[in-house]
C-alpha cells in the first residue's frame, strides 16, 4: 500500500464514513463552501487535483464543475488536529455556489438577527445548471 | 418569538442537530477551526459573542477557550445556501489548537503523500491545560 493510501485511511472518519472539507480560493483565502469527502472523494481529488466530495442527501460521488463547468484546481490540502477535517485551497474556476455566488458564503447575519445578501451574483443559475426531466 | 430565533430555528441541522461551523481569522481569513454547533450553541455565539459550540464526542456544549483561556471574539457569521453551515469570523486571543498552534490546520499534505507540520507553535499545551484526574 502507497504511503498516501495509508494517510487517507488513517483519518478520523465520522460514523457514515464522512470527513468535513472547507473549500477556500487559495489567493484571497475566501472560505467558498464546505462539503463532505469520504475516502475515495479524498483520494480522487489528491489524485487529479479537482476537488471530489460525496453528497450526504443524494448519497453519490460529485465532483465540483461536472454539470456547470465552475471546477476548482487543487493547490494545497491541510489537515486538522484530529484528522477529521480538511482544508482544500483551490484556485476556483467561475462560482462555487450553485445559486451564482463566488462563495456559497453570501449571506451575512445583520443586526436585526436576519440573513443579508453581502455578494453580488457572478453567474446566472439558469444559464449554467439545465432543468433536470 | 424574536427574529434571531426565527432565523435560528430555520437552519437546516442535521439528523444529529448539528451544523458545520468553520472559524476564520476576521484579519487573516486564516481557518482557525471546525467544529459543531447545534441551535443553542449557535444562539449563545450570537449572544454572548464568543463562540459556543457542541462536541459530538463529548455530548456537550463548550465555549473556545473555557480552560485554555484563548477565546475567540466574534466579528461576523455567515451563511452558506443549503443554511447548513456557517463561518465565523473571530479575533483569535492565543492559539485556537489545543496543540499549541495558532490554527488547527497546521499540517499540509506533502509531495510524498505525507501530513508535514508547516506551521510553529505558539505556546506550551502543557502550560495552558492542566491534567484531568
């Protein structure tokens, strides 16, 4: 077994086999989204240096841009303290976020205790994702 | 039923209560940490304006810096679109690692598939927290 085979089976999985992965553009530092990676995600992003994550509610393998083109080139990964969480520094390709933000980060709590829009959309939804049948 | 509590109450936690929760450096953007929160933890950050959160291994809330004394000030918390998870963006006081560091990310995977400690620490955790009996 390769040495990065035994790194990613040493990580602290949670019980559905999960580790967190926050996403953030590796210039301006911008946490761009967060998700979920389970072995195979992990080692497939390492692998081609496009982020992979697993979907929790669809219960499948994704990998960021597939259907909008918006992918993310891996520059650096980082590890937590108890190995149960990673830090992805990409270099983003259009927005993160499947409603036209640069960051899925967009909403910022006011001081009324309400959610402000604070980003200005870079991509309209419509012209990116296609209506599924 | 206040505004904030509404805006709380509307997260979608999940199966176990929880949100994701990535503290971030207000200055450096810097992730500091991830963690959980569940509604009341959410509801005491905004409150009190220091991060509250649970641990899911000890089944308890838990306020940054309760033994160490390193809290985090809150400067400003964000939303991302599926409203599952938030950053948070502090004014780190010491380190938020409670292995000395100042970030729990200290460790950057290498060209040998190895986790490799690119970061110095910043105090002692000997120093800061004492032995459990």
């Amino acid at each position: 077994m390769s040495s990065l085979e035994d790194t990613i089976k040493s990580m602290k999985y949670d019980k559905d086999g999960l580790l967190t992965a926050v996403v953030v553009d590796a210039t301006t530092r911008q946490v761009l989204m967060v998700a979920f990676m389970n072995q195979k995600a992990l080692l497939d992003t390492i692998n081609t240096g496009k982020t992979h994550f697993y979907s929790r509610s669809r219960r499948k393998q994704w990998t960021k841009g597939e259907e909008s083109g918006h992918t993310q080139d891996v520059k650096a990964i980082y590890v937590d303290c108890d190995m149960d969480a990673v830090v992805v520094e990409v270099e983003q390709h259009g927005g993160a976020c499947h409603e036209g933000y640069r960051s899925c980060f967009f909403r910022r709590l006011g001081e009324d205790g309400q959610w402000q829009v604070v980003a200005m959309k870079i991509f309209e939804p419509g012209d990116v994702y296609k209506p599924k049948g």
